[in-house]
C-alpha cells in the first residue's frame, strides 16, 4: 500500500507584518481642496458626464491632482474607480444636496378624497 503525504503545515512567526490602511492614513493627513467643474464646456456637448470635480490633494510629500467625474457608470477618477478622492468627494456632494433647500410640499402631496 502507497502512503500519500498530506501538505505541509503552515509556519508560524515567519510572517511578514504590514502596517495597516488606517495607520497609513492617519499617520499622512491629506487635506482637500475641491472645484466644481462645467462637464459640458471641459467635455464636449456629447458627453454623459454630468459631475466634474477637479480635487487638489495635499500631503506632506506633495500635492497630486485629481479628476473626479459620474457618468452613467458611477463615480471615477482618471486614477481609477478605488482612488481615496473620489469617495471624499461623493461625501461633500452628499453633504451639499443634504444641506440644500428643498420646494415647499416636496414629498408630502396627497391624494385628494372624492365624494
């Protein structure tokens, strides 16, 4: 009879440690600054973009530029759909239109009883 060997265990206290996204984050504050954008002069009258950000972010290392736009697809930034800017500037959109007045009746119509 052939004996079959099963696989290896794994080795413990080999393993490499790697700082983690919120020590990263809070150890290299970056700091914001957001300019709304005209989609239809910047892009084109045929395009489908209908937000256009343009975001400068600062950190102690530097300052990087940002594009950050919806479509149809959702939200991006020319760096790509997981760039930490573009989640910062669906929080100030989502804060501006919270903050925004809203038509008198807006939601509260009803319909009227008939006789």
């Amino acid at each position: 009879m052939k004996s079959v060997k099963g696989r290896p265990k794994a080795q413990k206290g080999k393993q490499k440690r790697r700082p983690s996204s919120k020590a990263m984050l809070l150890s290299d504050p970056a700091s914001y600054d957001l300019e709304p954008l005209d989609p239809w002069l910047t892009c084109g009258p045929d395009t489908t973009v209908t937000e256009l950000w343009k975001v400068c972010e600062r950190r102690a290392d530097g300052r990087q530029m940002h594009l950050v736009y919806f479509d149809r697809y959702g939200w991006y930034c020319e760096h790509g759909r997981h760039c930490p800017v573009v989640a910062e500037v669906r929080r100030v959109v989502r804060t501006m239109t919270a903050k925004a007045s809203r038509p008198k009746g807006y939601g509260k119509a009803r319909a009227r009883k008939r006789n």
